[in-house]
C-alpha cells in the first residue's frame, strides 16, 4: 500500500513538472521580450527630434515655432535625457523608460536644468562682458509621457501623446551638437548625468 501511494505521488509530481515546463517555454512569452529587446536596442544611443509636424517624404519631425520643438537621448536601455527648446529659456530633464511592445513609457525625474536667457544683455549689444544666459536648476513635478512606434522609410519613428510635440523622428545629425551643449554649460553635472560626463 505504502509503495503504491509513493508510485502515486511521484507520477503526480512528474505530471506536474512536465505541464510547469510546457508553460514555461510558452513561445508567446518569448516572441514579446524579442519585441522588447530589439525595439530597446535599436533605439539606445540615439536622439530623436520632436516636433509638431511630419514630413512623411523624408520621415522627419519639423517645427518652426516657439516651444514646440525638442529632442530626446536615449542614454541605455532604461535611462534618457530630453531638452525642450523655447526662444528664450531651453529646459533640460532626464529620466527613465520603459518599452512595452511597440510602446516606450517615459518618468522624468524632478531636476530640471533651465538655460535662460539674459533678457538685459539681449537687448544691449554693447554689453560684451555680460553672460548672454544662465543656468537655473529647480525641483517640479514628474511627468509621464508615452510614445508608439511607426516604422517610416525604413527608419523607427514615434508618435508621442506630448500634445505640443506629437512627433518624433531620428536626428541623425544632431547628436555631437546635443552633447556638447549639455557637457559646455555643465548641465550633465547639474542632472548627474555620469553617461555624459567629460
């Protein structure tokens, strides 16, 4: 009696291990952390411009006005840093992000850095000596902001629920430059941006 319940129990054991390992090597589950692998890794390491428009010939997010335009660095897998650009005062953030799918769901931090121009030195030209703008860092609130993929000539680009800069495409050309300004006046020191460190 004693042998048949142990004959039980381990046929009961093994029945469970083997439905336990068909589900998990579920080819579902596989096929969705592709999707999020390859989507992360294609867009680590590149910078997006953001902007109101699309010029869907050259898959390209343009926008010629004030405070509508920005760009976006993807500095790993999980972590960015963004700059919206405005006439007077650009404001720099960096955060975190996940992708979901087709989907990349962005958390800014509460640092924010302000390159402001100086409005006195602006209107004086005469005034050389004076600093053209200052840095101001400050503390507001997190905010939360989604992007969807679409696929355009071949390249990745985005559609992004930030309702003033709905798009946004790669900016193949502006990385150097987006750097440099952020390492020039120390605004990667004042966010703690150790990627961008000199």
């Amino acid at each position: 009696m004693k042998v048949q319940k142990l004959f039980i129990f381990i046929y009961n054991f093994l029945a469970l291990e083997i439905i336990l390992l068909l589900f998990s090597c579920n080819p579902k589950t596989i096929d969705n952390s592709v999707k999020l692998n390859s989507l992360s890794l294609a867009v680590v390491g590149k910078l997006y411009f953001l902007a109101p428009e699309l010029d869907s010939a050259k898959c390209q997010a343009i926008g010629a006005c004030d405070c509508c335009a920005g760009n976006l660095l993807f500095l790993t897998d999980t972590t960015f840093v963004a700059a919206d650009y405005c006439m007077y005062d650009d404001c720099y953030y960096k955060g975190t992000y996940v992708v979901i799918g087709n989907e990349i769901l962005f958390q800014s931090d509460s640092l924010r850095v302000d390159k402001v121009t100086n409005e006195e030195t602006e209107r004086d030209t005469i005034k050389f000596d004076s600093t053209p703008f200052s840095i101001q860092t400050s503390k507001y609130k997190t905010f939360k902001f989604k992007w969807t993929k679409f696929e355009c000539n071949g390249a990745i680009g985005f559609k992004s629920d930030i309702k003033e800069m709905p798009f946004a495409t790669p900016d193949y050309e502006g990385k150097n430059n987006f750097i440099k300004s952020i390492n020039k006046d120390s605004i990667e020191i004042k966010l703690g941006l150790n990627e961008l460190k000199h």
